[in-house]
C-alpha cells in the first residue's frame, strides 16, 4: 500500500520511515510512527498484568503489533494476517487520526462513517469538560 504523498515527508522526518501497524477493537488497523507506538507501548506494558481487561488490551494491540518501513516511493508491506483481521479488499480507506492512521476497508469504513453521523446530534452533544471550549 502506497502512503498518500502529503504524509510521507512527515514520516520521513519524524521517524525515518519507521511505522508500527497493529489491530483494533473495531476491526480496523491502526499504522504508528515508531516513536509515537513505543510510547503506546510502554504505557501498555505498565498496565496490571492480573487484571483481564487490561491483558486483552496488551494482547489485542501489543501481540498483533508488526514493524514496518515506508520504502523510497512511500509503499508499506502489509502482513497478511492483519489485511484478513480488518477484511481488507482491493479498496482501502486510510483515515488520519493525529498521531497515527486508522486503515479501513473502503466499504466498512463508509457503512461506519454513516452510522456514526447517523448517531450523532450535533445540537445536543454530550462532550467531556475539556471540550466545551472547543472550535472548529
């Protein structure tokens, strides 16, 4: 898979082409910069290892974690079990999210994108504190 070219200077510069693609709850995957996973990472491993919620968590993200490199024309090798894990097909859809990508089939990706703005009232939403400042 190619990374679009407006990021792949970015990924250049800030990591030396160096990713980490992983899993995620919702069945879609998820593609780090190097330095931003290892503090997932970290953050993960520190959790209690007794308790359950948190060894799925580790399990789910740490254990399916794959290290990448963008190549000179921004191309990355995607494992095979995870383009099966997320249904992956010929058309994919790579969201940016800040600090890493979601990468979705094209057609989960916008039956999703169409039920979450289904669900969502943007006259009534019920926000976290931290964002009731916040404009777009």
């Amino acid at each position: 898979m190619a990374i679009p070219t407006r990021y792949r200077e970015r990924l250049v510069e800030s990591c030396d082409s160096q990713l980490v693609i992983t899993v995620d709850k919702d069945r879609c995957l998820l593609i780090y910069p190097e330095p931003v996973w290892e503090e997932i990472e970290q953050k993960l491993k520190a959790l209690p290892s007794f308790n359950r919620a948190a060894r799925n968590l580790q399990r789910l993200y740490i254990g399916h974690a794959h290290d990448l490199e963008m190549d000179a024309q921004g191309r990355i090798l995607l494992p095979t079990e995870l383009r099966k894990f997320a249904n992956l097909q010929k058309r994919v859809a790579l969201v940016g999210q800040g600090d890493r990508f979601e990468l979705w089939d094209e057609e989960t990706w916008n039956r999703n994108r169409d039920e979450w703005l289904e669900e969502v009232d943007l006259n009534d939403l019920d926000l976290p504190e931290e964002l009731e400042s916040l404009s777009i």
